[in-house]
C-alpha cells in the first residue's frame, strides 16, 4: 500500500528542505539563554548528536539578538532558528545575523508595516520565515469572534498572515497552528493542509512532561503523519530538550518514516509469560539507543509460544522466549537457540552483524 503524502512546496532551511517530498525533519529548541553562547552551542551540540535536524533559540531580550551571528558563526551543527516574539527589530536583527529561518508569531508580532519590513528583509536576505500560529497567543479579534481558539481562528490567522506575506511578494514560507488540544491542533493542521501548498511545522504546543507529552505528540503528530501531512516536527516537553529529539525520531520510526535505524517490538506480556522480558526489552532498547545503529531492521521480543513465533518470524531478527531459553530467529527462520542470560547480548551481536544481503547464516 502506497503511503500518501501532502505534496508541499519546498523551503530550504541551510542544508535541510522542508516540504517537496523531502524527508520529515526533527526539530528541538534550547533552554539556555541565548545571550550566553558557549552554553547555548554546546546544547545545539548536543541537540545534533541526538538527531536534531534544525534547532530553534529564543529570542526574547536585546542581548539574545546580539549573540545570534556568535552562534551562527560559532560552528553550530545544524541550522539555526530564531524565535521570534512582540519586538520585530530583533527579527530584523536575526536575519542580519545569517540565521537559517526565523519563526515569527502573528499574535504578537505587532503592526503590519512592521512585518512587511521582516518580510522585505527576509526576502532581500533569501531566509525562509514560519507563520507560528499558537493557540496560547492568538490576534484578540480572532478571540472575540470565535470565543475560543477554536481550529478555524488558528486557520484564520494562518491565513490572513499567508495573505499578507503575498502582497509583499514573499512565499518563502512554513506553516504551524499548534494547540495544546489534541483534537483541536489535528483539526487545525487539517484546515491548514486543506488551504494552502506551504509545507507544515507540526507540533502539540504546551504538551506537557516526558511521559503526557510524548504521548499527546504521538497521538497528534502521528494522526497527521499517516495522514500524509507534515513535513518538519517538533516534540515538546517539558524535560531535557533531547528527550524532545529522541521522541521525534520515535514517533517517525514508529510510522516507518524516520532514519534508517532498529525497530524494537514487543509483546505487551501476560500470565504465558516466560521469562523476564521486561529486563530483556530495556536492556536491549538502551543499548539500541546507545549505539545508535542505522541499520535499517525491526527486531521482535516475545514472551511466549501464542504470538511469540508468528512477530518473530514476520521481523528481520527475533527472539521467543520459552522456559529458561528463546528460539532465535532470523528473516523468519529459527536459527538457533539461546540461554535467556545470553539473549540480549546475542540481539545485539545480530545487530552488529547485520548483512541486509544474507539470509539463512545464523547470527
């Protein structure tokens, strides 16, 4: 079956293209402040290494828009975003800077003389801006007329935006009207993706802790996914900003739309358990994570004879645990069998060993 896909224009982000059938992007934003360099670099750094395709900085004080060419300059790994709210000079002054985009909020970005000079400037600069539409923060009039920031007033606003950045010429342009409902934020993208060709930010705003959070995200951003709309996503939460990264990346894996990369399954367990596949699955999940392999395969762990065998046999590498032990499995075909304390050593040898070419050897 062939995955749709909202076929969006395309927005170049420094290296990264946004939209045009590109590949979805991961996007996290720093929590230091941004007037302090070293340690705002060192989060991007950070932020990279875990996955993060674009990084996003506040921008909220005179100090952190004088820092932006430092940190432009300073040897970021991935294209920078600046933040952007109420004070348009400092958009003024992230584009000077080099900055690879520049999110702005129509909610508070003030009076349209001064957006048309942000646009004017992006556009004499080449840099890409994004329409953030935010629940939290929506234009006053679209709050007295709809009472509420309901999917239509964030789409409203998305849209009297567009038009304002048509009239001045400028259609280099992303898209978001997060929500911190997630019906409502799946509503509004709909509308959004309905409307217009501009590609889309996706993102559950305000979505909570580690573990609401990821879950709220997954639900809202993973709807859309597999509706085929979204083209870049930010994860946010209220934890490490790489817990952020880490779940992006989780959520497109789980759609098999991600990095190449291991995809763990396992059965949700129940009295025909055998063995302690909970220790096995974290164990293995850990090391996963850890060693970051890009081999391209999903590895099943099942605890019992019922459903264990079938997902086994139907991933690339399989365990099924029995009674002290687990048949190994391989593209279907057992393999092999292993000590229950060798199991999680013996996947992750698999792993390693891993030739995509090869069938039947044993791992």
């Amino acid at each position: 079956m062939q995955r749709p896909r909202r076929l969006s224009r395309t927005v170049q982000v420094g290296p990264i293209q946004i939209g045009g059938g590109a590949p979805i992007s991961v996007q996290s934003m720093t929590v230091n402040k941004t007037w302090k360099v070293d340690t705002t670099l060192a989060e991007i750094r950070q932020l990279a290494e875990a996955g993060a395709d674009i990084v996003r900085v506040a921008v909220p004080r005179p100090e952190d828009a004088a820092a932006l060419r430092d940190i432009v300059q300073g040897a970021a790994p991935t294209p920078i975003v600046a933040d952007i709210h109420f004070n348009h000079t400092y958009a003024l002054k992230a584009i000077e800077a080099g900055v690879a985009k520049v999110r702005i909020n129509p909610g508070n970005i003030g009076k349209e003389e001064w957006e048309r000079e942000v646009l004017l400037a992006a556009k004499e600069a080449g840099t890409p801006i994004r329409i953030g539409v935010n629940a939290g923060s929506l234009e006053r009039d679209l709050l007295d007329k709809y009472g509420y920031p309901q999917p239509e007033a964030l789409l409203e606003s998305a849209l009297r935006h567009v038009d304002i950045c048509a009239k001045h010429g400028f259609e280099d342009l992303v898209i978001s009207v997060k929500h911190s409902d997630v019906f409502f934020m799946i509503q509004s993208y709909r509308l959004v993706a309905e409307r217009t060709e501009f590609p889309l930010h996706l993102g559950v705003t305000e979505s909570g802790s580690l573990h609401s959070g990821t879950i709220k995200s997954a639900i809202g951003i993973g709807s859309l996914l597999a509706d085929g709309i979204g083209d870049t996503i930010r994860v946010s939460l209220a934890t490490d900003s790489v817990r952020e990264v880490e779940a992006g990346h989780r959520i497109l894996k789980s759609l098999r739309l991600g990095r190449p990369g291991v995809n763990v399954i396992a059965c949700p367990t129940c009295g025909r358990l055998n063995g302690d596949l909970f220790a096995i699955v974290n164990d293995v999940e850990e090391a996963v994570s850890a060693r970051k392999f890009d081999k391209d395969l999903t590895v099943a762990l099942m605890g019992c004879a019922v459903n264990g065998p079938g997902e086994a046999q139907g991933a690339d590498l399989g365990i099924s645990l029995g009674r002290g032990r687990a048949h190994l499995f391989k593209r279907g075909k057992v393999v092999g069998t292993v000590p229950e304390s060798d199991i999680v050593q013996t996947v992750l040898d698999a792993i390693e060993s891993w030739d995509a070419s090869a069938v039947d050897h044993p791992a």
